[in-house]
C-alpha cells in the first residue's frame, strides 16, 4: 500500500520524550490498562511484539478496522516514527505499549483477553553466548498462551534457522497451544497478512522464512506452575 511509505519529507522528528507525553496512542505503564478505554470501539484485541518502523501493524489496523491493536516495543525511533504516522494517517484501532515485552505483558493484560499475538523476525541473536537473550523461551510461551483468548492465534517468524528450530521446539512443548502446521511444524510462506520491514527485505534477499501458526487449545487450563504470570495483577481475573 503505497500511503504507508516511509517516504516522510525530510523535516526533523519530534523528540521522543515530545511526542509520548500525555499522547493518546501511546501507552508506558507497569498497571493495567482498562483497554476497554483506549479503543474507540469495541473489538478483538490483536498484540504485535517488537513492531520496529511500525509498517505492519499500521497495515493490519487500515485491513481490520474492528480489530483493536496493540504494537508493543522500546525502540524510540521506531515508536516516534508510528506515532506520527497513525496521527498522520488519522488511524484510531491502534495503541503503542512501550517496553520490554518479558516484563511488561504480565501487567498489561488478562488472562484470554487477547486474540492474536505475532511475533515478526524477533532478534535472532545469533552468537552463541547471545542465546539465552533470545525472546521466545518456554517460560515466555506459557506466559502468552495464558494471555491468549481459547482458540487465539500465536503467529511467529524468523528468517535464522537456529532461531527457528530453537522456536519449533518451544512452541511443539507448550501443551495450551495447537500447531497449525501439522505435522510439519512450520510454513515457508505467510500471504494472508501483511508483510514487515524485514520480512520484505529478507525475502528480496531470497532467503528462506519458517512461520508458526499455533492457535491454543479451547480445552487448556494452566495447571503446572506459572511463572511470568503470576508477576503482574492483570493476570488476576
Ligand atoms: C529484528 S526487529 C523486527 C522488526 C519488525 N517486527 C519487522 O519484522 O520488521 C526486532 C524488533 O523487536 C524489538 N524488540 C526486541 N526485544 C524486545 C522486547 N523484549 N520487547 C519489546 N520489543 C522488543 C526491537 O526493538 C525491534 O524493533
């Protein structure tokens, strides 16, 4: 869609500290936010993590109007940017949560109260003694698939195939989730929703993708220990 181009006149960007405060797209807070309040109206609640330049998730909003999203990242740049393209672009069902996801979406919603969550090209880390910083680890699943309404979507892609075994691996254990790729485990192609910044770049790159597409199981109730969940009292319905 060429009206999301990031091609913007080149005048200097607002401040971030500027653009965020008291701003009503924009969300930094360790409570819980009635989100109920936010949207202009009522409709499923759609969590990107990691949104970057904010291309797909401004795409998925113009696509789904009755859908209410919520683009979560601590990228300044990136979030300074969104901001004044959903003003621009007079955009209503998005709000930007700021922050590290591993600690904040414990706070920020209640258990099934969100429909989708994506998850597009999380940082990879690559080097070895990196790994343990990567996003996507069991306890971090467990934690979204509580979040996640029955039958809610967990979509992820990365283009780095040790990323993308440790990811199929995680996800296949997670037992509230139900792998919508069986039994392979994983896609090469995604065309039913839009594509991100990177995704763009790494398939004119030529590279091969893996996408998941787990959806939780209606029947799953949390029985083992939780452990990120039961950080924030959002998770206390
Ligand atoms: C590799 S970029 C991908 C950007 C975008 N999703 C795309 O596909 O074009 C990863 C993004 O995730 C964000 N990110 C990394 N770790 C995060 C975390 N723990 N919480 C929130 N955002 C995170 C980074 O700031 C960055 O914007």
């Amino acid at each position: 869609m060429t009206f999301l181009s990031n091609a913007m006149p080149s005048r200097p960007l607002i401040s971030f500290e500027k653009i965020t405060e008291g701003h009503p797209f924009f969300v930094d807070t360790d409570g819980y936010p009635d989100w109920s309040q936010r949207f202009p109206k009522p409709g499923p609640l759609k969590l990107e993590i990691g949104f970057g330049n904010g291309n797909f998730i401004l795409e998925m909003a113009v696509r789904e109007p009755d859908s209410n999203f919520i683009a979560m990242d601590f990228y300044h740049k990136g979030i300074r940017k969104t901001i004044m393209r959903l003003d621009r672009l007079k955009i209503p069902n998005v709000q930007i949560a700021y922050g590290n996801a591993r600690e904040r979406i414990p706070y920020l919603f209640r258990s099934g109260e969100l429909s989708e969550v994506i998850i597009n090209f999380p940082d990879p880390w690559p080097k070895k003694r990196h790994t343990k910083r990567r996003l996507i680890k069991p306890d971090f699943i467990e934690m979204l698939t509580d979040k996640l309404a029955p039958e809610g979507l967990l979509r992820v892609a990365t283009d780095f195939q040790p990323y993308a075994d440790e990811i199929h691996l995680v996800l296949s254990e997670e037992q509230g989730l139900i792998d919508q790729n069986s039994p392979k485990g994983f896609s090469h192609t995604r065309d039913s929703i839009p594509k991100s910044k990177y995704e763009k770049n790494f398939l004119n790159a030529g590279k091969t993708i893996s996408y998941f597409e787990y959806r939780k199981d209606p029947d799953y109730t949390l029985t083992v220990p939780k452990t990120l969940t039961e950080m924030g009292p959002a998770s206390i319905t």
